[in-house]
C-alpha cells in the first residue's frame, strides 16, 4: 500500500475507476519505496508560479494510490487494463493542467494529442476490463518473483524513482513528469506484450509502445531546447 503521498490540492478531475470496496494484495507494494520521502515542501504551495506543477505531482500521486488500490485478479489481462486505465487517467488529469496553465505551443499540443489518444484508449481498455472480468488466474500477483508481477512492479517503482526535481514552470513540469509517466506506461505494455494473452490488448500495448516512446523522445527534444527554463 501507498505511504502519504498525497497532496490536499489533489485536482478533482481526477476519475476514479477503482472497483467499490477493493482492497490491494501485498503486490501492491510494487512501487518498493516510501512515497513520503518526496519533496513536497519544495513544490511552494500557494503561490501562483509553482500552483501547475503542484497539481501535476498530485496528479501523479493520486494515480498512484488508484493504482494501489485497484483489486487484482491474478489474470494479467484484466489487471493490465485496469491499471493502465488508472494510468491514463492520471496522464488526461495531467493534460488538463498543461492546457489550462501552460504557455508554450508545442507542449500544449502534445498535452492535446496525449488527452484525446488516451481518453480513446480509456474507452477500449474499459471495453477490455469487462470483457475479461471473469477471465480466469494465470499468474501469481502475491508472488514478487512471478515474471508479470515483478515486470509491473518494476514499471511502477521506476517511475517513481525517476520523479524529477520540481519546476515552476508549467509547460517544464509537464514535460518532465510526462516523460516519466509515459516510460511508466511503456514498461507496463511491454509486461503486457511479454506476458498477457489476450490479442486485442496485446495489440494495443505494441500501439502504446510505439507512440509513447516517439512522444518520450519529443518531449526530450524539447527539453533540450528549453534547458533554462527552471
């Protein structure tokens, strides 16, 4: 389970899609870190130039409780498309933020390409969680050494150990937690695509991989280009 590592401005357009009353197994330790070592106190709440990157942490913290949360099946299938769909989430919430307080051209349009290519997935990867809500077991969630398990929690810990120093600026923050996020979301596909066996979501792993990885690289690109923003 999460440690604090909310925050009370947390936006709340974030959806939630966790099932009611799901508990999380002792796979969900799969971040491997206490959150609560973060630092927030850096991110200067209340005041107006760090206000959007704040809401951008939050964001990523808040899906990561609901990715916590989220009750898993021992199908990798079904428990792929439900956290992904958390993930997503959080990347639509993060997209909302950057168009609503960022400034420049190109990150305000990747965050518009990033919201309508997930909020399409959001609607297939709902689709897929109900079709294989009583899909049968065919991996061991409690089992750290299990090779899906220790795939998704590598995915999860990673993104959180890559979290970058705070920025001010909006248009950075989004980039930087961005590109964070979306390497979160490569990793879990290619847990997917390794050990999932359902043809539709492996499909759209491979469709996820290729377009989050160009758009990591954009976002790069970008960063380099801007390196004194602060």
């Amino acid at each position: 389970m999460l440690g604090s590592c909310t925050q009370d401005n947390t936006t709340d357009s974030a959806a939630t899609t966790t099932e009611p009353g799901a508990t999380a197994p002792s796979v969900h330790d799969m971040a491997g870190m206490d959150h609560t070592t973060m630092d927030h106190a850096a991110m200067g709440h209340g005041t107006a130039s760090t206000s959007a990157a704040s809401l951008q942490l939050a964001a990523m913290n808040k899906m990561m409780q609901q990715m916590h949360a989220t009750k898993l099946t021992g199908n990798a299938d079904y428990d792929f498309a439900r956290h992904m769909l958390e993930h997503h989430q959080g990347a639509v919430v993060m997209a909302d933020i950057e168009l609503r307080d960022g400034q420049d051209a190109t990150m305000r349009r990747m965050a518009e390409k990033i919201k309508a290519d997930q909020q399409q997935e959001i609607r297939e990867l709902t689709a897929a969680a109900a079709r294989l809500q009583s899909a049968p077991a065919n991996y061991q969630p409690e089992n750290p050494a299990d090779p899906f398990t220790s795939k998704m929690k590598a995915s999860m810990a990673g993104m959180m150990q890559n979290l970058p120093q705070p920025a001010a600026d909006p248009d950075l923050s989004f980039n930087q937690l961005m590109t964070v996020h979306h390497q979160s979301a490569v990793d879990m596909a290619q847990a997917q695509l390794a050990h999932g066996r359902d043809a539709q979501l492996k499909k759209m792993a491979q469709q996820m991989i290729t377009a989050q990885q160009q758009e990591i690289q954009e976002f790069k690109a970008w960063q380099a280009k801007n390196a004194d923003r602060q």
